[in-house]
C-alpha cells in the first residue's frame, strides 16, 4: 500500500499544516535533516542524529532528541514498502511570542515529511553540470556546518543556476576560495589524493562528507586533506564530485566551460558507497 | 469587541496553521513586515510596502504586492476597536518541490497575525539597556537591507542580551564596527549631528530608521549622516537612540556598562515622531 505523497506528520501525528505562530517560518529557527530512506531503513541515521544534536546544542534548544528520533523511526517503519525514500526531519523551536529572544519554555515542534525516490541508490548517478553562483556563502562561525534553517544564500544560488542552465551551483566563500554546490558537499581529485573545503566559517558538514572522509575514502586506500580551494584549482583538478544525502557519490561533469569526461575514482567511492550502504540496511534491519 | 489575540489569517482567510509543505519553514524562502496599527489604521503601511516590494524583487518572487497590501488593509480593518495593535504579514514563497531552487510557478502564501499592544505610542518610551553580542551580523550584500526570514544571527544575539539581563543586543558587522541592535536600528548624537550605520553589507533599513532620515531629523533641524560607526565611538557618544516601528524612537539607557542619563535629543524626534504620527492617522482616516 503507497502512503499519500508527500506525508507528512507534526509533532507524530498526521497532518497538513503547522500550527501557527511558529518560530520557524518566523525567524528560520530550527534545523533540519534530509535522510534517505530504503524499505522503511533510514540510512546513517546516527550520522544525522549526531549532527541534528550539535545544532540542537549550538541553538540552545530544549534537549529534543530523543523526541526526533522517535519521529524519525515511526515515519520510517510506515514507509516499508517504499524501494527508496527521502524524508525530511524539521525541528523548530515552536511557538513563542512576538520578537526574536527565544522563550524560555519553547517546546520544539517536529514535522517530518516523506516523498519516494524514483532512482534505485545503488546505481551510479549521472554527472551534474554546475554553474558558479555570483551570490557567496557569508561567514559565520556560529553557524557554519550546522542543517538550519536560513537557506536564502543557497536558494538564491540554486535559481543562478537555474538561469544558467546547470543542475547545481558552485558556491564561493566570502573570501572567494570554494565552499561547496548549493545543496552539496564538494570533492576534488589531485594525483590520487582528495580535498574538501573545511567549512569552518560557512556551509553544511554534510554526512555524506563525513562518510567519504571517515569510510568511504579509507575503504578505497585514499586520503582526504581538509583544504582551501581556490575555484581555479576545483577548474584544474583531475576529477571533481559531490555528495549528500539523496545524490550519494555524484560526479561533477561540467563546471561553467570546464569539462570532465572520466570520474575513475568518483566511481570507485560510489561502489564502495553501495557497499556501505547495503552493510548499513543489513545492520538496520538485522 | 476584542478579537482572538493572536488573531492570524492565511491568504486572507482566517487560519490556525500554515499549509505544508511552505518554503519560508523550510528555507526561510520568504519576508516580513511588522506594522503598528492604530484603531485600524496601518502607520507607514507606504514605507512598509515599498521595503517589501524590494525584497520581493531582490528574491525573485512572483509579483504579490497588490495581495500583500489587501491582506493587510482587511485585517487592519478588522482590528479597528484596538487603540494599538502589531500587524505581522509574512510573505513565503509557498509550496514546492524538495530543493532549493525555486519553482517557476511559485504561488507566494500571506500569513498575517496581529496582537493588541498596551503601550501608548504617544508615551515617550523608556530608556533600553542593551549588551553587545558576541556573535556578529555576517556580511551578504545580496541579503543585506531587507527583511527576509532568516533571522537566526538576530536570534542567537537576542539570547546572548538575555544572558546579559539586557534588553536587547549592540550587534557588530563582520569588519567589528556597529550595525544595529538585534531589533532595531541605532543612532547616535555627536554635537547635535546624527549618525548612523549605512547598512551596505547587513542589517535592516527600517521604517523608522527612514523616516529619521527622510521627515524626523530635518522637523527638529538636525542632519543626518551614514557612517561606519565603531563601539568605541558608540561608547563616546553623548546619546544613542534605536528606532523600530513598535519601538518608535527609543533611548538607549545604557551599553555594556556605559550609561547614559538625558536623552534631549531622542525626546525631541519622538515628539516629532508623535506629530508624525498624529499626520499620518489623519490622512489614514480622512
């Protein structure tokens, strides 16, 4: 049986709507995670839970976690019959009078919605033209690597792209070094080695990102350098893919005119990614 | 009669919850405006409409402005028993697909709320403690000056001025020199001359802050300059005042531990502002 698409549930119940006010749509107060679902297993869900946490701490929210965790897996079971999956966690820090000091008393509210996934995981994704966005992702410390809920930066980057006709858009620092696509971690190749930006003033700790480094890489006898890259060295490198949560391992096929024709170690990360994730199901669902 | 308080409308219906999915929960995708309403009439509702005109050009959203200003003006009328109210409109850019890019036949979704306010706006306003935040206002030209909904920098900095037993928090720019308070726009009173941030690269221009510039300062003979501002100058300055539209033209009593005793000239614009007031109430009604 297909459950209606998209579903949604606030606050573990079935629902169409959000309770108003809500700091979330007032302010972007909150956090959210994207997670990919396969026959009712959310994947990596500690990775997210981990990461969902440290925001939950950084925003001085109410210790929410086990709250979403328990929404996660009560959304995820009714979507067993579903191949492939994406669901997406909200956590806002709910209702609160006018003005932005957070309440004392906030009870965070939790909306999960789900949509199936045409695409089986396990096959390699197709390379992804992306396009340098003229908007920069601004610095701030306080929030960088955090999943919140002030994405304005990336969607206005996403509709440059757009309007150049890529699929996503590469996204510079305020210092103009390289931070990441819009609604992906970025990857390049050097002579058998990887870099990836640091991301400590700007952009997302993607768990992707964090598998690639802590596994994925290890699996394939690389090793991965945290760097700064300039956009001319992403232009020059051997190979340059992403990552997240519902793209898995994508190659980078085109970045404005430069072209990529082979993604050799793109490839070898993706299987060892399908590995992964086919050790990860089992585990889940042992 | 009193209406509910909050009372809230959804694209000019009465509503309890927003719609799911809404790309201003997900993504912040959206603005907003808060408005004072006197027995019914929205003060500045030109001022207000112009800003938001603006954001909704800079992001790119389809043409709703005539929707905003008839969302606002029945809701206003309907609060026409109230001496003083605040009048919310948010403007999200609605429903869509997972993804940052926004879709091309966004429908914009009206969300406005409206509370009774107790303070009498002719009252002259007391003195503000403010604390300065350790967390500064990112630099985003493309952001910069509006009032959109990703206001979790504002957020965090109005819980570190709680922390501080203040009333709101100095916020620094990304360079270290003033920008504004969390909540409201700041100036300061150097040998009868006004400054004031020029707000290129973050912060709000707000309402009143224009309205100090453009009708308050010249009624009372007083220049106004933009300029960049450093806390040390703040700290010398012999007053500092904020202004918001539910603030008005408030006094800063105190900066961290600098404290400040009169405010002659602040007391002067707010009984310019009040004539002001008084004008446009008027011609609101007339």
């Amino acid at each position: 049986m297909q459950p209606p698409v998209p579903s949604i549930w606030v606050d573990g119940e079935p629902a169409t709507a959000l309770p108003l006010p809500d700091r979330g749509l007032d302010f972007g107060d909150g956090l959210f995670e994207t997670l990919l679902l396969q026959l009712g297993h959310a994947h990596f869900l500690d990775y997210h839970l981990q990461r969902l946490s440290s925001g939950l701490q950084r925003l001085a929210f109410p210790d929410c976690l086990a709250r979403c965790e328990s929404a996660l897996r009560t959304a995820a079971q009714g979507l067993a019959e579903l191949p492939w999956a994406a669901l997406r966690i909200t956590v806002s820090r709910g209702a609160g009078p006018r003005g932005y000091a957070p309440p004392p008393d906030a009870t965070p509210r939790i909306v999960v919605t789900a949509a199936p996934l045409q695409q089986d995981h396990r096959d390699p994704p197709a390379p992804l033209d992306v396009a340098v966005a003229q908007i920069r992702w601004s610095a701030q410390p306080a929030l960088a690597g955090l999943k919140h809920l002030n994405r304005l930066e990336q969607v206005i980057a996403a509709r440059q792209a757009t309007a150049a006709g890529a699929d996503d858009a590469l996204m510079l620092d305020a210092a103009g070094n390289v931070c990441s696509l819009a609604a992906a971690n970025l990857f390049i190749v050097e002579s058998g080695c990887l870099y990836t930006p640091p991301l400590a003033d700007c952009g997302i700790l993607g768990t992707r990102r964090r598998l690639v480094i802590e596994r994925l890489a290890p699996a394939c006898g690389l090793s991965v350098l945290e760097q700064s890259l300039s956009l001319q060295r992403v232009q020059d490198a051997e190979e340059v893919f992403c990552s997240n949560s519902l793209r898995g391992l994508q190659p980078v096929g085109s970045c404005d005119t430069r072209r990529w024709q082979d993604h050799p170690v793109a490839r070898r990360l993706h299987q060892a990614y399908v590995d992964v994730l086919a050790r990860d199901f089992d585990g889940g669902t042992a």
